[in-house]
C-alpha cells in the first residue's frame, strides 16, 4: 500500500510533486485534504514526519511567494503554524511550543472575527484592535486552552515534577498492527475524499 502522503499530494488532477510542487502544497493546504492530513498526523503520531512536513511546505512556498496572493499566504502560513506547534506538543517539547507560540503572536498578526458585543475575557486578551462592529481576534486564540496546559507541564518539568502519565504517548508506543490498523483505516478516508472530489460531491 503507497504512504498515504504521497498518495495525497497526488489526488487532484494527478499532480506530480517533482513538476508542480506549489499546486501540490496548494492541495494538502486546502479543504477538503487539510482535514484529511491533520488526522493523518494524529492517528499515526508521527511529529517527526509533521516537522518535516511543515518544512517541506514553508521551503516550496517561500520559493513561489510571488505566486500567491497575501491571503492565500497568509492561510498556508496558518495552517502550517498550527501543524508546528501540534507537532512540538505530540513530541513533548513546550519549551520549542512556548517559544513558536510567542513569536507567532508577536510577528503573525493574523485575525479571526469576532462581534464586538461578544465580551469574553480570553478572547480580550487576544484582541489585536476593534471597530464599530467587530472585534479582530489574533487566530492563536483557538489554541490558547491548550497553550495553557503547556506551560503548565513545562513549569512542572522545569522543577522536575512532571509525571510519565501526563506525556503525549509517541508513535513507538504504537504496535505494527495498531499502525498498520490505523494507515489502513486512513487510507479508505482519502479514497473517500478523492471520490467525493472527483464526483463533484466535495466541491464548493
């Protein structure tokens, strides 16, 4: 059975990573293989596999950044802080999730839309500027529940007080046939996807 990444970077229109790289990162990036790839990364537990990935994105799109327009960018870029920092957080790593997380906050002013009556105090701290109508959230607000939890096991593992059973368990503490169970289980949903897409049943 072919890795079901590569097979995703294929699915529309044939794409050939090795021709077209940019409309192949253009398709995993994009609803309806986003989803798709985002449960590939947690059924199978590969973090390493994710980082790689995210490099391999950022390599392709930084070289063809002339060909995007600023919003198609900035939602790549989105997608792939969020699989960074989900990676760094399957790998146990706060200290480079923390640091990611910062940064991004600081120098990725990206907004999500909020109502201005909506008065939350988590979605204040986030609030990059306001309108008359809206509140334009920074889009890290999404994950400041587990941002939280984060510092805290990194707070605790600083003063060596972090249990093993609070550790995200590692693509090794899967059996073969787990992971083989799961890649098989994954490979019929992107069957699904390709056939829903090719029928017209995943379009617009």
């Amino acid at each position: 059975m072919p890795d079901p990444i590569d097979t995703s970077l294929a699915i529309f229109g044939a794409i050939n990573i090795k021709k077209d790289r940019l409309k192949a990162v253009r398709a995993i990036l994009s609803y309806p293989l986003i989803n798709w790839v985002s449960q590939y990364f947690s059924r199978t537990r590969d973090a390493d596999g994710e980082l790689m990935f995210v490099s391999f994105c950022n390599e392709v799109l930084n070289a063809e950044k002339g060909k995007l327009m600023n919003r198609e960018w900035e939602q790549c870029d989105r997608a792939l802080i969020h699989y960074e920092l989900s990676a760094y957080d399957r790998l146990n790593e706060f200290d480079k999730y923390i640091e990611l997380f910062n940064a991004c906050r600081r120098d990725k002013p990206y907004t999500i839309t909020y109502s201005k009556n909506r008065n939350d105090e988590i979605i204040n701290k986030y609030v990059l500027y306001e309108d008359q109508v809206y509140k334009y959230v920074h889009f890290l607000y999404g994950v400041d529940f587990r941002y939280q939890i984060i510092l805290r096991k990194y707070e605790k593992q600083r003063k060596g007080k972090l249990p093993d059973t609070m550790l995200r368990r590692q693509m090794e503490d899967l059996t073969p046939e787990e992971y083989d169970l799961r890649i098989e289980q994954l490979q019929k949903l992107l069957d699904y996807i390709i056939s829903r897409y090719q029928s017209g049943g995943g379009r617009g």
